[in-house]
C-alpha cells in the first residue's frame, strides 16, 4: 500500500544513522520532593502510546539541558523489572516538553521523530526489541537502538504524509478512549449518587440471598490451556456484568467435584495486592454451559428472588457505598484476603425491587453505550494495526 504520488524504492538505515539517542536522570530518593520540582517521566508515564501524568516524580537537583524533553522526542522505556514493557514508548508534545526522564527510560531525537514514532508501533521494532533484551537484565541500550533497521522513504514529503496520515488514526483513537473514559466516569457519578440518596431500604447479608461456593480446586498449570471453559479472576475484575467469552480453559473430568457457575450467580474476587481491590464484584448474565470459576474468586448463587433484583447486584457491587463497607472485611500485609464468613454475615442497605429495576436499567443503558464505544475502539485500534503492516516493509 503507497499513497499514489510516489514511487521509488525505500531504503534501510539504521536509527543511529538518522539520529541519536540518550539515557535519562539518575537520582536517588533524597532528591525526590513532593512539589515545585522537576517532573521525571518513568516507564508508568506512558500509557497506550501517551504520557499519563497518574504517578509522577519530582526532584530537586541542577540537571543538565540534555535531560529535558523537547517536543518530537521518543521517550522509550529502556529498562523494567517487566520484559513486556521494554520497548514502549511516546511521541513527545507541547505539554509534554520541558520535563526530564529518568535513567531507566531513553529518549531518541531526529529530524524525522513523527514517521519514525510510527516505525516504533510495528511487530518490527517489537521483534527487534525481544532479540536485544539483556540475558540477566530486561533493557536495550543506546548501542542497542541505534542498531535497530528500518525501511524508509527517500522522499521526505512521503515520509511526512505517511506520519500525517497515521497521526490522525492516533488523534481519533485517543479520543475514543476519552469518550469512553467519560462515560465511565459519568456512570460511576449517577451510581454512586443514586446508592447515597436511598431513602427506603431494607437489610440483607449475602447469607440471607443465596449460598456461596467456591472456585476451582486442585489444579495445576497443567491443566490449563484446554478444556471446559472458566472465568477468570481478570473477567470477575475488569467487569461488572460476565457475559459470553471468549473464556480461558481448564480440563476438568467427568468424575471430578467442582462447583459450576449459573447464570446470575454473583462473582467475587477473594485476594489483592492493595485491600481496596479485594471483594471486586461481578454478576453472570451468560449462556456458557458448564463454566467453572477461577480459584481466587467465590461465588453466590442467588436464591431470595423476592427481595433481589440479580442483575441490579452490577452495580451494587461497585458503588461508592458497597466498597467502603467491605474495606474492614480485607485483611493481610503484603498481600490482602476477604474475611468471607464475615462479609457473608455482614447486613447490607439495598433498596427495594423497584429502586433495584429503576437503577439497573438506568445504569445498563450507559453500560450498552460504553460496550458500543469500546467496539468501535478496537476497530479504530484493528485499523491502525493493518495499515502499519501495509504502510511499512
């Protein structure tokens, strides 16, 4: 694929031939400040191919003008306890200029940055990146970049376009992934307000709903990867409602004894690493049959129809209310398990039927339309992902 206007055949160059590249700031902990430092872009800064400024670094210390970012850079995580990490990387913007970067990040400068950001997408830089890894330690080097080869353009108004061209594919996911962040916000805000306005309620423990039951046992990591499909601590984790996979799978024999999940059994996770993450709750609505439940989770399989609206529990679950009442239930040090017979015993404020099916049904309506945007995401995602395959050799 090659936009019409231009012919001739691409060259290979290494980037080390098109420009250079360097290692970031050294510092040590009594250089760190809380405020009115120099911000230190980390790997954790970049985030889908953007600097995220969630997790940041200050530091007070005379730092060279070379350690400071200018618009156009390629920031690049150099070095990470993580192999998978290595290797990711940003297109420095306006904003994003003026901040220094720490030693375990580099960052590549040419005349040509914009194009050259997109070589840095492909299975090709990837590839490379996986061949260069350290033996003992997960890093490239700066010899290790500017070894790196690529095919490029020798016309340098095509090498414009192409970068163009990509960019706003970028600039369109980007903001895909803000719409969807704002109607997730949007829909946490009106979940969180309807459960703090309850005026009538009625209390229940989840003991008093239905019985709880317990994830896969006696397994290995052998027999995992086939099998008979199950939900994953990730599934129970990232989603309020479970539906249909595709599902992870473990083997499991006829004659074994393990508990299936039903449809509109309520899921929750058992352990974390932070106490505010333990309890994560998701509800079944699927039509997979049998499916099991991954072992760091637990189930209740609702039985009180009368006083629960099932697929009203999404959202219970995850409001604002709900998690600061099972903070307590999370108990460890370096890592955090649930209390289960007390969380099961524990008396919850729930509406009654008809606040239950009003707040579902309002909440489900932006549920759907974050579902159609996240489709429309990986489309936009899938397309970037071809035209890069098709773009470049």
């Amino acid at each position: 694929m090659r936009f019409p206007e231009f012919s001739g055949e691409w060259e290979k160059y290494s980037l080390g031939e098109i420009g250079h590249t360097s290692i970031g700031l050294t510092y040590s902990p009594a250089d760190v400040v809380k405020e009115d430092g120099t911000i230190v872009l980390r790997s954790s800064n970049i985030q889908d191919g953007e600097i995220d400024y969630k997790d940041l670094v200050r530091v007070n210390k005379k730092i060279k003008d070379s350690l400071f970012t200018k618009k156009d850079d390629i920031l690049i995580c150099a070095r990470n306890g993580s192999s998978r990490l290595i290797g990711k990387n940003a297109l420095i913007s306006d904003v994003d200029a003026g901040h220094s970067y720490g030693a375990f990040m580099m960052v590549y400068r040419s005349e040509d940055n914009r194009f050259i950001r997109q070589l840095l997408c492909t299975k090709r830089y990837f590839a490379q990146v996986g061949e260069n890894l350290g033996a003992r330690i997960n890093q490239i080097t700066t010899s290790d970049m500017n070894s790196f080869e690529f095919f490029f353009p020798q016309s340098k108004e095509e090498r414009n376009k192409i970068a163009l061209f990509l960019r706003i594919i970028d600039e369109r996911i980007s903001t895909q992934k803000k719409i969807i962040e704002d109607l997730k916000k949007l829909k946490d805000a009106i979940n969180n307000s309807l459960h703090n306005n309850i005026n009538e309620f009625q209390l229940f423990s989840f003991n008093e709903l239905g019985n709880d039951y317990s994830g896969l046992t006696g397994k290995s990591s052998d027999d995992f990867g086939s099998g008979l499909p199950y939900i994953s601590y990730l599934n129970v984790f990232r989603n309020d409602i479970v539906t249909d996979g595709p599902f992870d799978c473990v083997k499991v024999s006829k004659t074994e004894k393990q508990n299936v999940v039903s449809y509109g059994d309520l899921l929750f996770t058992l352990s974390s690493e932070t106490p505010s993450e333990v309890g994560i709750g998701a509800i079944y609505l699927g039509k997979t049959n049998p499916i099991y439940l991954n072992s760091f989770c637990f189930g209740v399989h609702l039985s009180n129809h009368e006083n629960i609206y099932g697929p009203y529990l999404a959202y219970f679950v995850t409001s604002q209310y709900f998690r600061r009442t099972i903070l307590p239930f999370a108990q460890g040090s370096t890592r955090y398990n649930l209390m289960k017979s007390d969380f099961m015993k524990h008396k919850f404020c729930f509406p009654n039927m008809a606040s239950q099916k009003a707040i579902y049904n309002a909440l489900h309506t932006l549920s759907e339309k974050i579902q159609n945007e996240e489709v429309s995401l990986n489309k936009y995602t899938e397309q970037k992902q071809y035209l890069l395959t098709r773009l470049f050799i």
